[in-house]
C-alpha cells in the first residue's frame, strides 16, 4: 500500500506559522542548502523514500522532444502505461494523496476515475531566474503585514519560505515567461455536457519585460485580455495594471465594451466577483489557482505533502485534439488526464471576520518544482466544500518554462464545471521572453484594439 503523510511544522514553528506575517521568522533561512539538499527555487532535490518521487536531475532539456511550428508538443512519455487508476473501489487506499476536492469527485460521479504515471520531475527554468531567485533569499522580504514585497525584481522571493503568505506569493511571481502573447480558450460545461467556448488574444509582461518601467514602480504584471469570440462577446477588452502591493496600491482594471463604444473603469474585477464569461463557475481571484491581494484572509502554513495531482500534461494539451474531445459531461476526459505524485505545500487561508467573500476557506496544494497550485479546496460561508479546482503542468521545454497547460473549476453541488487556458484549437505558437513597453497598458490602447 502505497503512503503518503504530512509534514508537520515543529510545534513552536507551526504557532508563528498560523500568524500571517511575522519578520523575525523571515529571517530564517540558510543560503548552502540552495546548492545541497534544495534547488535554486526551493524544491527538496532529493527522491521520496520508496522511490516514487524521484531525485529532481535539472529538468526537461530543451529538445525532449518534437515541437512543431505552430506550438504542438510530443508527448515525451507517449509510450508510458499507468501505474494504475483510482476510481472508487480502491479510493480508500489513495485517500491520503488526494486533496478532499479530489476525494469529492468520487463521491460526486461514480465513474470517476484518475490515470496515475510514473512522476518525472520536468520541472525547469532559465539560469537567470535560477540565478535570481539565490539572490532573493536574503534580498527579498514581506511588508504591509505581509501583502506585499519589498527588494523584489523577479524569480522565486522566498526559495526557503517558512511562513503561508510567503508560499503563496512564490506561487503569485512565479516563472511565466517574463512576457507572453497567446491565444487560448475557455469553456463553461453544464451538467449535461452542453458548453459555451470562448476564445482570446492575451498580451501579458511581468516587470522585469516591461522595457521602461521604473526601477521602484509598485509593478507586479501588466495584462490585456481581448475577446475573440463568440461574437456576440467580440472586441471586449479587458486591462489589468497588477501592483506588487495591492494595500498601498489596489489593482487597477478596465474593460472597454464594443456596444458602449466607452473604456471604463472595472473595480469588479478583483476578488470574489465572477470571472467574466464564466457565468458564476469562476471567481476574479480563483483563476490561476488565485491571484490578487491577499488581505481578505488569514493564511496558515500546514506543511508539506506527497499528492496525486495533474503533471506532464502533454496529451491533454495536444492539438491533435479538439476541445469537445476533452468537454466531457461531470469532468474532464479521464482518458486524456495524467496525474503524477509529487510533493506540495499546503497553506490554508480563513476569511478574516471582518471581510467579505463568498469562499470561507480555502486550501492550496502549491508544486514545490514550480510553485504553480495544483489543486485547491473551496468551502463555500456554511463551511461546506463547495468546488474542487485542478490546474495540468507541463513543460515547455524548448522555452524551459513550466506552463499551465489547462486549469478547470469544478462545482460539487450543480455538477457544472470551467476551464481555462485551453489551446487545443489554437493554430499558433505563443511568444514569450520579449521587452514591451508600458504604453501597451494603458486605458487609450482599449478602443483602438476593440471594434
């Protein structure tokens, strides 16, 4: 029988960690273990102890395998069988690898099932992030309570966190391209299977691509989102100005709607307002896994783990497939999902009494190769577990980025589900790593790229 535990903090430990933010214990870090038993980001080097996890060795090398012109990856491990399936009448022995979302899932669909692999740790990133992120452990530290970052240019700013709040803003920086314009699609599936797609062009620098910002600009990314189709919803879109420290600076949004032939201002794009084009199935700060401020909850560090979660998505991802051979009625098609163990953090964060969100809980399964969320509890004001959110990694080897391949939302209760990123359908290859200018995200660009 195969097991997994928690690693718990020592008890002195875990009674700081449960306070969202605390300088002394920041403190507390040890540069030599970034060269030993750590790697340059904060990821155990070393395997599991039955073999299961194996030794992080550098990665997926650029040239793995085939990428073709318009962005197609080979499944590197196309010729690999299963280890084996979870499915219900063997869920009790899997338990304790699988988030209480994932557990839900068996108990919400009775064919339910999960492909398990053998883990390869693919997980790598330029020397420059790498390089970067060594820097950060002495470099970087938490301000504002917390909710934001101080000394910070890019990489990992916390590559040996010892506190929730530093977790989760390793997950919030992580690697991404530095810049990146793509198309990608997202989908809302009703219970029955009947589904609405939307496509996108996306245009996205974080600050060190942004060729003129200023060296102390409170700058975390720039976004700017259009509307492909349906048509109905063509020539939407929308700007996000992201600051590293939303207290001071609270994120700046605005969409410009072809009907209203206006650029307005969005303050509902941000926390728990709906996604837009996700019809409730999505809040703002729930893509991604989350994004935003963190200041509507307290956050606690639980630990560590080995967890089944959705890794080396390259078959999910292929463009050989269309997106209705992955919409499947309930959930994604199990056929086409390959889950892998691995070792997350986990943190938890609890609405704070004082503030408002329609998620009283929720809890992050964060990659510790690539500090993307995996996989993340929701609980709905009564307490109650509400949604069950998985996010499929791959790796784009030839850019030595790890990506998100597809993210999906699923609702317990209404048996719906959203996805997002999705690229199956899309004839291009994105771009990423290149210097743009600010002036890309600006409130004046909106009209000029809607119709």
């Amino acid at each position: 029988m195969m097991t997994t535990t928690m690693t718990r903090l020592p008890f002195v430990l875990s009674l700081l960690a449960a306070c969202c933010f605390n300088p002394a214990l920041a403190k507390q870090t040890d540069a030599t273990r970034l060269d030993t038993a750590l790697t340059a980001v904060g990821a155990e080097r070393g395997g599991n102890a039955d073999g299961s996890i194996p030794a992080w060795s550098g990665g997926m090398k650029p040239g793995a395998a085939a990428v073709s012109p318009i962005g197609n990856y080979a499944d590197p491990f196309a010729g690999e069988k299963p280890l084996y399936t979870v499915d219900k009448s063997n869920l009790a022995q899997y338990k304790s690898q699988l988030s209480s979302g994932q557990q839900a899932m068996f108990a919400r669909y009775p064919d339910y099932r999960m492909r398990v692999f053998p883990t390869h740790r693919t997980a790598r990133l330029p020397q420059k992030y790498q390089d970067q992120s060594r820097a950060n452990l002495t470099g970087v530290t938490l301000e504002e309570g917390g909710y934001g970052l101080k000394g910070y240019t890019f990489g990992v700013p916390f590559p040996e966190p010892t506190q929730a709040l530093e977790v989760l803003w390793n997950h919030l920086t992580r690697f991404r391209g530095g810049a990146l314009h793509r198309e990608f699609a997202s989908a809302v599936v009703q219970a029955r299977g009947d589904n609405t797609v939307v496509t996108y062009d996306a245009l996205s620098a974080f600050r060190e691509n942004v060729a003129d910002i200023e060296p102390d600009a409170n700058l975390l990314y720039y976004t700017r989102v259009l509307t492909l189709s349906p048509s109905r919803y063509s020539g939407e879109v929308t700007l996000v100005q992201e600051p590293l420290n939303q207290i001071t600076e609270p994120r700046a949004a605005w969409q410009y709607i072809p009907g209203q032939r206006r650029v307005r201002r969005a303050p509902t794009v941000a926390y728990d307002n709906s996604a837009r084009y996700s019809f409730g199935q999505v809040v703002s700060d729930s893509v991604d896994g989350y994004n935003g401020a963190p200041d509507r909850y307290d956050w606690t560090l639980i630990g560590k783990q080995e967890m089944l979660v959705g890794y080396n998505a390259f078959q999910l991802a292929s463009k050989d497939l269309k997106y209705t051979d992955l919409l499947t009625p309930g959930y994604l098609n199990p056929d086409k999902v390959r889950y892998e163990k691995h070792r997350v953090w986990v943190i938890e964060g609890t609405l704070k009494p004082s503030a408002r969100h329609v998620y009283a809980k929720r809890r992050f399964y964060i990659d510790e190769d690539t500090w993307q969320i995996m996989a993340s509890d929701i609980y709905d004001s009564r307490g109650e577990l509400w949604r069950n959110y998985e996010s499929y990694m791959t790796q784009q080897h030839d850019l030595e980025l790890p990506f998100t391949a597809m993210e999906a939302t699923y609702d317990l209760i209404s048996g719906g589900y959203a996805t997002n990123y999705m690229t199956n359908e899309v004839q291009k290859k994105m771009d990423i790593g290149f210097s743009t200018p600010k002036a890309e995200f600006t409130p004046a660009q909106l009209k000029r790229l809607g119709k």
